[in-house]
C-alpha cells in the first residue's frame, strides 16, 4: 500500500529512460516548489518574530525552519538539521520535523522542562541578598510588556501581510477560474424548486457579495453557510441580461455527505471543445468528428447564432440538445485556423439490457410551475401519459423534455386501500433545460417544462426479450447487478484510468445507494462494450419474494439517450490585476476571504458541526500544496494565502505554547502589573503542548486514513 502510495504521489508514466529521467526532474522540481512555498510561509512568519526582537535589542539565539529534535530509534540516532550555519551570535538552521518553525531569544522557551534552567540564565545575583536578581539586558523578559507583545504578534502580522501579498502577484500573473454563473439547475434541488433560470450571474450569496464571484467561492459559501445555519435559508441575488432577481433557499444535504450541503446550482460548460478531441470514445459525436475540430467553438445550431456577448452564451444551445434529444442537430463550428465547418450530430442510441424501469412518486415540484397550478402533489405516481399507458422512466423522459403542447397524466395518489386515481392536464411553461434532466445527484428526473421531479425505480417495468431479457419478468425488483467476468480477468476496455471506479463497482456489484442511483448504473452500461454478460439479482414478488440471479447481455437499444458525447472543456475566465493598486486590492478581498473562512470553521468546531474529514493535517496540507503547485505559480500562490491565513489564526489562538497562548499571559501580566504566577504558566504551558500534540496525532491519523480510503 505505501509502495502504491509512493507510485501515486510521484508518477513516472514515461517507460523509456530518456522519459523516466524528465518524469523524475519535474516531480522534483514541484516537490522543490511545495517545499519552498510551505517553508516561505514558515520563514516569514519567524522572520517577524526575529525581526521584532532584533528591533528592541533581545538576542536571538537561534532561527529555525523546523524542529531541531534529537531523534532516536533503539541505537540509531538521527541528525537534527538538514544543514545549519552560524552568523554572528544566531544559530540558523532546518529542522528535520517540517511541521513549523521557531526563533529561540534569550529567556524564553517553549519547552516547559527549559523553563527554570532558562530563567536562571538570564539572572544575575546581587552580593547584597536584599537586592532583586537583575535580568540580562538582552532577554526577552527583560523587555516592556509593550515590546514583548509586538515580538509575539509580529509573526502573525507578517503572516496575513505575505498572504495578502501573495494573492496580489497571483492576480498580477493573472488567475484562472470558473465564474458563478448559473450553467444549470440541479433537477430536483433546492434552487430547481425554487425556479432559478439558467443564464444569470451569481452576485451575492449569504453574505459574500462580488460582482465577479468565482463558482468555487460561492460553493464555498453556501456550503459555509449550511454547515453553520442548515435550517435557515440562505441569501442568493442572480444579475441576468435584464434584470436581477433574488431568492431564499433552504440548503439540501448531499447523499453522499449528509453534513455537506448544496442548492443545486451546475457550473456552465463552455462552447469550445478540448484541445485533444472533440468528442468522447465511442460516442455518436466520435462518428462524425475528426482530429480537426479539437479546440473548435460552436458558433450556431440549426439556423441560430451563438450570442457570445451573452452571461452565459451557451444557454440557448444546451437548452436545444437536451429538449431535442430524438433530433439530428446541425452545428457550425469555428476551428482553430478560424475556418467555419458545419456539422450533423445525429441522436445518441442508448445501451440497455432489455428492461424498462418503472416510475417512481414525484419527489418535488417547482414552486408556482406547471405541475403545481396544475394539482400535482409530491407523493403522486404516473401511471399513464397520454395515449401511453405503461410509461418507463426514461423513455418518457425524453418525449416530454420539448413539451410544448398539454399534457395528460393519469396518476394515484396515497397507497394501498387508500389510493385514488387522479386525472389532470399540464400546460407547458417556458423553462430551460440546459442540463440532461438526468443529470442529479440523488438519480432523480426533472422535467423543467413541466416543472416536476420523480424518482425512476429499479423495479422492471417491461422487458424485450430480443435484447437478451428472457429470464426477467415485469415487477422484478433488481437488487444487484454485476459483471460477469472471472475476478483474475481485465479485458482492454477495463483499462480506461477516467472509468475505474466505474467498473471496480461494477465488478464487486452494483447495488442501489444514496451515490450509486439507477440513473447512475445506466450510464454506467453505456460504457460497456454491446455482448458484456452482466448477472443480475432481482427479488420476484410474484412469486413470494423469492431471490432469482441470471444473465443479461448489453445490446443495442432504440430508446436515445440526452448526452451526444460531445467534449466541451469548462467555462473558465482569468481574472488579472490591471495595474499594482488593483492587484492589491484583489489580494486584500482574497486574504480577508480567507481569513473569514478560517474564523467561521472555528467558531463551528465547538458546536460539533465539524466533522475529522473537514480537518486536514500536515500531509493533507501537502498533497493539496502539490496539486495547486502543478497548477502553476497563481494557482499556488493563491494556496500559500489561504496557508497564511490559517497559520496566522492557529497561532494567536489562546492556547499555551502558541503565540496567542504568550499574548493571553502579557495581557495579563499588562493589566495586573506583574507576571502571572509561574507554577500556573508552567501547568497552563504543558497542558496547551499535551493538547497541541493530541490535536496534531488526531488530524495526522486522518490524513493516513484519507490516503487509504481513496
């Protein structure tokens, strides 16, 4: 496992020498990159205490970037420092324990076993016994309160100077990020009910307001804002191209993460196609793309000009694929030499092992749409649709996601002796569906014309025996389904790395969660190559709930399915300072928005609403360091504000043996005019060390479980 751990951290793809060699020179130019970053913000923290103590004359004994521990294992005693050097009366120096660093003045030591033998040091005895000691002139408790307190708070100052400076240059390079415009809503989420449109711009939420707000600061504060009010409803102001509009919404736990909370806003997918490929393996759009649309943009479909002045310029056309599904679209492109190329993206036949899964109850309703004027309540089950009176999940997905004219559903509502049959019409709304009504968390289906959610069943419905589903029967309920390939064997379409959590599932059964949806496994079969057997377990209440397995072959379907495979890379913009005052400016807002985040996660860690997962320790803080550092320079600068920030609050929190911890005993020591009894110093010191440590093995034990179950 740590070999595997080891492998991952410092991939050598590259299988030739020449290759391995490069592999190996730029992993260790980015571990010589987070080494130097993380260390950059440990240095100029103790810089300012050292600078602070120089300035008021107290003699620094040592600066040390890490902990100069003696360590030892049975005999084998290892060194202390990477390297140190002397320079006038400082010793300088890196410790082998990277986690921090420390200046050591005369008097004073954090080490509460030091603490007689160091203030015997600094005193001198009088030959006249009713004399004071006398302290050495140079100590530091030989110091005014005043100048002691500076020494103390001057590592924390720098700390929030450097992170502001930090995001300063970062915008000055120029940062790239997704804005917080709204791509799609969530079918079924908090900001679906609510009715929210796509196309707008996010520009305030709780109480972050910024008329250029990243995607990733409004996520971060609406899951902020969950965490410390999730039963009241959060803020939300929405800048469209005529006006702008305001909601309160009530945030929704994720399945997965019941403590994680979300509205159900989707980040916008631009009009441009990746630079490697224009389309997914084996995929309709693979069919009818070449090498020579990768990177191209989509300038018009079916007629219609993209409006590239638009907030989000892609809304009318992904409104247009996923309401057209059934429907061969024309698109023109603009590829990367600025030649116009035109397109035909036929529909996207689906995969399937001959069953049709039943629908489930409405799980929710747009607020004042269709459905709700209509009559429909959550809870009701469609059974007929117009002339359709054995509907399936998907299928009528797709006939009613373009919805223009009246619709008639047949529906029951309440269970068992108490359902009744309900009849009622929906009149369309104009509603844009910009995302695949599919596409949820919860594997629920949204209809925005019709303004309703239901739930699809893994309960078979009906079944096509050409397709290889002769054993299953219609009211089978699937419990699990599998692959069916001997555990030592990896077929060459297992290997794709982007599909392996995929296919692991797969392999040790997929069975029905919170994560792994109905919806979810579907798509999942559209990646297995047509005449993969897959075993399927079902529970047959017909036949008193008995417990049958047997195989299925994916096969070719007619149903279509609302992704083409099309490979759109992410709406990005880069944000970039126009001149010095206005990268300071920006790197002022991201550094009081870091600070800000830090205060609020600590102020919910005593009500419990933190849980271990949201805490990371040392080697959590350097596989993030890593990954923003491979980044490149903004993106890692942008991390080191947010470390600066964190360690400038962690210190001067109130806890002995940290910075805050001395300032709680100056401001004591200020007020009462004298110093704090020793014996409690002494006491209050060793239990803030004992804690420090627990804190530091617990967060350090998560981070050794976060590598081992990932």
């Amino acid at each position: 496992m740590l070999i595997d751990w080891i492998q991952a951290a410092l991939p050598l793809a590259a299988t030739d020498d020449g290759g391995m060699l490069t592999s190996l020179a730029t992993n260790i130019v980015l571990w010589g990159r987070v080494a130097l970053g993380i260390g950059l913000v440990i240095f100029v923290h103790e810089l300012g205490h050292f600078v602070a103590a120089k300035t008021f004359g107290v003699k620094c004994e040592k600066f040390y970037v890490g902990f100069d521990v003696p360590i030892r294992i049975g005999p084998i005693k290892f060194p202390r420092t990477l390297g140190k050097f002397r320079y006038g009366e400082t010793e300088y120096g890196i410790g082998v324990i990277p986690l921090g660093g420390y200046v050591k003045m005369l008097g004073q030591d954090d080490d509460p076993r030091k603490a007689e033998e160091e203030a015997a040091r600094i005193r001198s005895e009088s030959d006249e016994g009713d004399v004071a000691p006398q302290l050495d002139p140079r100590s530091f408790p030989a110091k005014p309160v005043w100048q002691r307190m500076i020494i103390i708070s001057a590592g924390v100052i720098m700390n929030v100077i450097t992170g502001i400076l930090f995001a300063a240059i970062a915008y000055g390079y120029g940062v790239s990020y997704s804005p917080a415009v709204v791509g799609g809503v969530m079918p079924g989420g908090p900001a679906w009910q609510a009715g929210i449109e796509p196309g707008g711009r996010v520009v305030s939420v709780g109480s972050w307001q910024d008329q250029d707000m990243h995607f990733r600061e409004m996520k971060l504060e609406i899951l902020t804002d969950g965490l410390e009010n999730p039963d009241d409803p959060i803020g939300m102001a929405i800048q469209y191209d005529d006006e702008l509009r305001e909601f309160d919404l009530t945030t929704q736990p994720r399945p997965d993460l019941k403590d994680a909370r979300m509205i159900g806003l989707a980040i916008p997918t631009s009009l441009t196609f990746g630079p490697e490929k224009a389309a997914y393996k084996d995929s309709i759009a693979e069919s009818v793309f070449s090498a020579d649309d990768a990177g191209a943009t989509i300038i018009g479909f079916d007629g219609q000009a993209i409006n590239s002045d638009a907030i989000v310029p892609g809304t009318p056309f992904f409104d247009h694929l996923y309401s057209n599904p059934s429907k061969t679209i024309k698109l023109l492109l603009r590829r990367k030499d600025d030649s116009e190329h035109a397109i035909e993206l036929p529909p996207q036949t689906a995969k399937s092992i001959g069953v049709r899964f039943a629908i489930g109850p409405v799980v929710s309703l747009v607020s004042g749409g269709p459905a709700e004027q209509a009559g429909l309540k959550t809870g009701d089950v469609i059974i007929a649709v117009n002339d359709n009176e054995s509907p399936d999940a998907y299928t009528i997905a797709t006939e009613l996601v373009g919805a223009t004219s009246p619709v008639r559903l047949r529906l029951r509502r309440g269970d068992n002796k108490d359902a009744e049959p309900i009849e009622l019409t929906i009149n369309p709304g104009e509603s844009l569906q910009t995302i695949p009504p599919t596409q949820s968390i919860s594997g629920e289906i949204a209809i925005n014309a019709l303004g309703l959610a239901y739930q699809p069943l893994p309960t078979i419905a009906s079944t096509n025996s050409d397709l290889g589903a002769s054993d299953l029967q219609p009211g089978d309920e699937i419990l699990e389904v599998k692959l069916a390939i001997p555990e030592g064997d990896k077929p060459e379409w297992m290997s794709d790395p982007a599909l392996e959590r995929v296919f692991t599932q797969l392999r040790e059964g997929w069975e029905f969660t919170p994560t792994t949806t109905l919806t979810s496994l579907r798509d999942a079969i559209q990646r297995l190559p047509i005449g993969t057997e897959l075993i399927v377990e079902v529970q047959r209440p017909a036949d008193d709930n008995k417990v049958i397995s047997t195989t299925a072959t994916v096969a070719a379907d007619e149903t279509v399915m609302f992704e083409r495979g099309l490979a759109l890379s992410p709406s990005e913009s880069i944000q970039r300072a126009a001149s010095i005052s206005d990268a300071l400016t920006l790197g002022v807002k991201e550094g009081y928005r870091r600070f800000t985040d830090v205060v609020r996660f600590l102020k919910m860690l005593p009500q419990g609403r933190i849980k271990l997962r949201h805490v990371g320790g040392p080697v959590e803080i350097v596989r993030i360091a890593k990954n923003e550092a491979a980044k490149g320079i903004s993106p890692q600068l942008m991390f080191l504000t947010m470390l600066s920030m964190n360690l400038a609050i962690l210190n001067f929190l109130p806890i002995p043996a940290l910075d805050g911890g001395h300032m709680m005993f100056l401001l004591y020591e200020l007020v009462a005019g004298k110093r704090a009894n020793e014996q409690l110093e002494f006491r209050l010191t060793v239990a803030g060390l004992l804690a420090l440590l627990m804190l530091m093995a617990v967060v350090f034990a998560g981070d050794i479980l976060r590598i081992f179950s990932s």
